[in-house]
C-alpha cells in the first residue's frame, strides 16, 4: 500500500512537472553495477562485459557484477526472480551510483512489477542502456526520474577506438559534462525549434508499454524513436498504435534515431521508411532524422526526462540538454 501510494504521487508528479528528477553524477571513486535484466550473456559477449569493466575503471569508478550476470534460463540471463533480485539489489544499495545494462534483448518487462522503487525514488541513481532497456526508461520516468540512453556493456563488443562517440558522450553524461550535438540535416527533415523533455526510446518497447502503468506521457515533449530488425509494415504497426494512443498529437517534435537492419518483405512497403514516419507524424510537428542513437555503433547518449532544446534547419540540426 505504501509502495502504491507512492507511485500514484510521483506519477501526477511525472505527468504535470516540466522537469525531472535528476540522479547525483558520478564522482571518481563512485561504484557502478553491471546487471543484466533480460537477454542472456552469451560466452562470446562476456569478454565484452570485462572491457566494460575496465572503461568505467579508466574513469575512476570501481565496478560490481550482479550475481547473476552470467546465468541462463533459456532466453534470460536468469529466472525473472534472479535477474530481479541482482536490480532489486542495486536499486537499494546506497554504495551503487549507477546501474548499467549488460545487453537488451527481452525481459527486462518481466521483472518491473516485481521490483520495489520506493529506496530508489528516495535515492535515485542512473539507469543506462538501450533497446529492451527502454521499459525502465519509460517506467521510471512515470515515477519522476531521469535515465540515460547510452551503450550497454555489450557495446564493448566493438573497439573503442571505433566507437569513439558512443564512449566519450556515454562518459560525458555520467559525470555531468554538458551534451551538445550537430549534425547534418536529412532532406526529409521537418524544420522547427522546440524545447520540452526528451522521452522515447525503441518503438516495439514503447509499444508495449500501452495501457500499462509504465506508459510515458508525450505531452508538450519532445519524443525519440528507434528501431532495429524489423520490417516496415510491422514498423508502421506498432507507430500506428502509438498514434491512437495519443503519442503524435501534441508532441512538440520527433526526433528519428536509427531504424537499423530494416528487413524486406517479399510485398515491397512502397516508401522509405522516412516516408512511412513522416506519414504518421501529424504535419504540423517538427521531425529531425538520423540523429545516431541507437543499435547502430555510433550510439550517442540521451538524457531521457531532461529538458532539450532541438533546432532542426535546412544543413544542419542540434540537440542541447539544458543542464
């Protein structure tokens, strides 16, 4: 009853507040945990997880595994009730700063209800990674909190030195430093400038948090989107869902990560898939396309609830959280 009494305040709070709850940024000496709250970490990606371990080392931070980072049960890196404990864990040690995701994959929706945020949202520390990752953004954003969409430990699978942008904008975030990008503008752009919180993250997850009490509001916000290995019928689908749920008519803008390893179906869509978002999109809202974030390598960090003023113009557009 507490625990509900308490999601019910943040959530009106979530809903009518401009600005969120910021989580301390990381110090030298700070401690960050890597956990893995869905897919399984395959033998060939835990050499990955090692080289995690050493960047976030290189930082100065000191790193913990979850107990259960390397078990399996079928799909998942764990039962639901491991892979809950290691988050329950982390949620509520006041040692941990930070909670990285090992990989995406699926699960992470099985374990939210399980959890109890009620230490966390006295304490909150920084929940980051991408793709299946994406059910905690949104989730805790209902509750009122900041998270940071950014590499997961398994993007150690590629050389640092080839992905230089995804690490340093991944540093940059945890330590508080100030997020800025530009980047050439796609003809498909729609051009304007708004300011509102950024919420998002990969469409199949945001889908699939309607009707839940994990789904985010988009309301005067500015919303990002991303998707990888799907076809554009099943694409077009799920934003169809999200545009009578409501998400697309009082949106300030949408901002178009990567749509990465699009499948083809053996009946052609017919049109880009710029096309097939622009056609969803109402026309009156700004859109910026290819912003790289996402399951691309060059995979930029976001600051999910935070204030961001978006220019999107003729050659080049930009995105600034404001600090």
């Amino acid at each position: 009853m507490k625990y509900f009494f308490l999601f019910i305040v943040t959530l009106v709070n979530a809903q009518t507040k401009s600005t969120l709850v910021t989580p301390p940024y990381l110090q030298k000496g700070d401690t960050i945990a890597i956990l893995a709250p869905a897919g399984i970490i395959k033998a060939y990606k835990r050499p990955a997880m090692e080289s995690a371990k050493k960047l976030a080392e290189s930082w100065g931070l000191k790193v913990v595994f979850g107990t259960n980072l390397y078990s399996q049960n079928n799909h998942f890196a764990g039962t639901d009730e491991q892979r809950c404990q290691d988050f329950q864990d982390a949620l509520d040690n006041p040692n941990i700063k930070a909670i990285w995701c090992g990989r995406g994959g699926y699960g992470s929706v099985r374990i939210i209800d399980k959890l109890d945020f009620s230490k966390f949202l006295k304490h909150p520390k920084w929940v980051i990674g991408y793709s299946d990752i994406t059910a905690f953004h949104s989730h805790l954003h209902t509750l009122g909190v900041e998270t940071l969409h950014a590499m997961l430990g398994s993007s150690m699978q590629d050389k640092a030195e080839d992905i230089p942008h995804t690490i340093e904008t991944f540093r940059k975030a945890l330590f508080g430093e100030i997020l800025q990008y530009k980047i050439p503008s796609s003809k498909y752009n729609r051009n304007g400038k708004v300011t509102g919180n950024l919420v998002g993250g990969n469409i199949a997850i945001l889908s699939s948090m309607l009707g839940s009490q994990s789904q985010i509001s988009t309301n005067d916000k500015i919303l990002f989107i991303e998707e990888v290995g799907e076809y554009k019928y099943s694409i077009d689908r799920m934003l169809q869902s999200l545009k009578r749920a409501g998400y697309f008519k009082n949106v300030k803008a949408v901002v178009v990560g990567g749509m990465t390893k699009i499948r083809k179906n053996t009946t052609p869509w017919g049109t880009s898939i710029e096309q097939l978002i622009s056609d969803v999109v109402p026309n009156t809202i700004p859109i910026l396309f290819n912003f790289p974030a996402g399951h691309d390598p060059d995979n930029r960090a976001l600051l999910m609830g935070r204030t961001a003023e978006v220019t999107i113009t003729d050659k080049f557009s930009t995105i600034t959280f404001v600090p």
